[in-house]
C-alpha cells in the first residue's frame, strides 16, 4: 500500500537542501581535502551519469559537473577511471544520453536502446558493413573513425556520418563495441571482452529490471521530483515509465509530499529512502554552504520546470540559438550561492594566454552584489581558474557593474 505523507507541508528551503544534498552540491568549499579516485567514483554512482558534451569553451561539460562538487581535482585520475586497463572504474555509455556511468551499474542499461539502429541495421550491405568492421577490429584492436576510409560525397553539413562511423556507433549501441579510448577528445572503439573488466557483473538486466533500477536511481538522485522530472533524469519515455512509476508508488517506495514553491504549495514525489533527508533539512541540520558554478548540462537541470518552481531560476542553454536570439550567452554557468541561484556567466578560455573572458556576468533580479556574495564567488572562481591553468580573468559585461568589479578587485 502506498505511503503518504499528510498533514505535513515542507518549507521551500527544506526541499531547495535536500535537492542540493541528493546533487552532492551542498559541502562548504574549503571543507574537502584534495579529490580522490574514490571521491570521483562515488560522486558518479551518486548522481548516476555525467553527460558527455563536445563543447570547450571551458573543461568539457562532464568535467565541469564534477568540479562542481568537488573543487579541483586531476583530469589524468578521471580519465584513468574511464579508459586505463586495471583501473577502470566507469565507462562511456547510454543513460541519460550519452555519458560516463559507473561499471557496477553495467548490467542495469544494457537494455536500453538509445540511438535505435534497427531501421539502419535492415538497409542493404549495413549487417555485412558492421560484420566486417566488428572483424577489423577484433583483428587489429581499438579504433577510431579515422582508420577507416570513406571517399563519398558529404552529406550533411552538421552530423556528417561516414557509413563506417554508423557502423561503430551502430555496434556500440549494440554493447558489441565499448569506448576504449579517447584520442584529442575522439572515440576510440574496440570490442567488448577486451574493455569490459572481468569483475562487472554483465549479465543483462531485463527491462523490467533495468526501468526499475534506473527510476530509484534517479529518484534518489534527484530528491524532490514530479513524474516528468523522473522520465527526463531516467531518460525513459514516458509510457515506458508509467507502469513502472505506478509499481513504485503503490509499494511505498515513492511517497508523495507537499512542499511549498515559489508560487504556492504542490505535490511532489520523494524517494522513501531519502524521507529522512528531508525531515532533518526540514529541522535545519542539512547546511547548504556551496558557492559553485553549474554546467549546462550538469544533472541539476534535468528535472524540467523544477528550477523555476523551487529556485525562480530559469535555464537555458542557448549554444544553439542564433547569436540575436540569445539573452545571457553561448554556454552560460549558472552560479549557485549556498541554496540560491544568484547568477550566472559566459566564459571564454583562451588557453594559449590563459586569460578567462566572462563575455558575460549577470546577477539575477533582485541579488545584492554584497561584500558575502562577492567573497564566496571569488573563492569559488580562484579555484576554477587555478583548476584550468588560468592566470587572469576578464571580464567583458557585467550586470550590475559593480559586481565585476568587485570580483576582479577581490581575486587581487
């Protein structure tokens, strides 16, 4: 029979600390000693999957999301988690689309099928295509897309697939391939019994199974949530996760809440586990004392609507919006200040220099550039600079304009 919490209506600041709590993104800054193996592990079995993204303005996406949490800690330790023999601990898969995912839970995705290929896989001369690039690397071990030719035509001009990088991302779909390796950030492929540790349970999970596993993931993940919030983080459709979300409910695992927002009271679903969480942030003993800046694309953002509900906070990405459409800029930061969202900016490296440009620095309406704010982002920006090499900060626009120049003056 299902749990339900009544009688009861948690403060908006009880549900703001034990969302950032289930992120990992509320230990003060100076209160971490240097990041271990472990420490960037657990943070990944935590929040479940760290979204790969190709831009570069500043450190990748994935990294960001973890120097969010952690404060600065060694690229070359992460890398050897995800691509070194006899250290691998994580590895490139499918969950919330592409990302880094810990090998325990391996065998809980492996019935997934994102991207779906079946329509390709039936085309003419496609099955005899990936037989003999499985083949070729089978024989000759890991590759990337450019150690097979293609003299064709170009056929698009934003993903240009040659029909042998199909094949491999085909293939990888297919838990055929693994990502062994990443060369100048590009994949390198190779076959499975030769990535995949002998310690990891592989055995595939069946979808039942494997939707249960991934909604209570992402359900502890997350901490306070509505069924939407579920299906975008789990990243399963919603018809798919219905059956699976109703099972949940009815046995007591999700229990449903009401929790204040920005704009009144509502339900809310919270995982049974985290119940806990919630009454001691209710009680004030979870302490929100992180400044950090957030990726894009960092697992924060993945419940739709909740950062406007609980944060009056609305994100948006806008890399792929025309550069007159965009309001803040190409791939904004948005800052966190303890258990607000005061800001946000668009960075710039220029890595030969190593000067940081913020094209952009906003406070939101109504945030005060005090002396508090000022000092806590400037902690957090000297570590960010620190952690990708870089000596100066500029800072093009600022709004209001006396917060940029607080900060550059405070980072003197």
């Amino acid at each position: 029979m299902a749990t339900k919490v009544t009688g009861t209506i948690f403060p908006l600041s009880a549900l703001r600390a034990t969302v950032l709590d289930a992120q990992r993104l509320t230990t003060a800054n100076a209160a971490q000693t240097p990041p271990s193996s472990d420490d960037i592990v657990n943070v990944v079995k935590v929040l479940g999957y760290l979204q790969i993204d190709t831009l570069n303005m500043v450190n990748r996406a994935h990294y960001v999301t973890l120097w969010s949490r952690l404060g600065s800690y060694d690229l070359d330790t992460l890398h050897q988690l995800v691509y070194t023999p006899g250290q691998r601990q994580l590895y490139e898969g499918w969950g919330h689309a592409a990302c880094i995912l810990p090998l325990e839970h391996y065998r809980y995705h492996r019935w997934r099928t994102i991207p779906d290929f079946s329509a390709w896989w039936n085309q003419d001369g496609n099955r005899e295509l990936t037989d003999q690039t499985l083949e070729r690397i089978r024989a000759e071990g890991g590759l990337g897309v450019g150690d097979f030719e293609y003299q064709g035509p170009k056929r698009n001009p934003w993903y240009d697939w040659k029909p042998s990088k199909t094949a491999l991302e085909a293939l990888f779909a297919a838990g055929d391939l693994m990502i062994a390796d990443r060369v100048n950030f590009q994949r390198v492929y190779d076959i499975k019994e030769r990535v995949l540790p002998d310690w990891v349970d592989a055995v595939p999970a069946d979808s039942e199974e494997g939707r249960r596993f991934c909604v209570e993931q992402a359900a502890r993940a997350l901490g306070v949530f509505d069924q939407r919030n579920l299906n975008w983080y789990a990243y399963i459709w919603a018809k798919q996760i219905k059956p699976t979300v109703q099972e949940l409910h009815a046995d007591g695992t999700l229990v449903e809440i009401q929790g204040e927002t920005m704009d009144g009271v509502r339900k809310w679903l919270v995982h049974r586990d985290t119940l806990p969480l919630l009454q001691r942030a209710a009680d004030g003993e979870i302490k929100t004392e992180r400044t950090t800046f957030l990726s894009p694309f960092d697992s924060f953002f993945w419940a739709h609507e909740r950062d406007q509900r609980l944060w009056g906070f609305n994100q948006v990405l806008e890399c792929y919006k025309r550069p007159q459409d965009r309001i803040y800029g190409y791939f904004c930061l948005p800052i966190l200040h303890k258990d607000r969202l005061v800001g946000r900016f668009d960075p710039k490296l220029d890595r030969k220099t190593g000067v940081l440009n913020l094209l952009s620095l906003a406070l939101e309406p109504g945030v005060a550039a005090d002396d508090e704010l000022v000092a806590a982002v400037s902690a957090a920006m000297r570590d960010f600079l620190a952690w990708h090499g870089a000596k100066e900060l500029r800072i093009d626009r600022s709004d209001p304009s006396d917060f940029g120049q607080k900060l550059l003056q405070a980072l003197l």
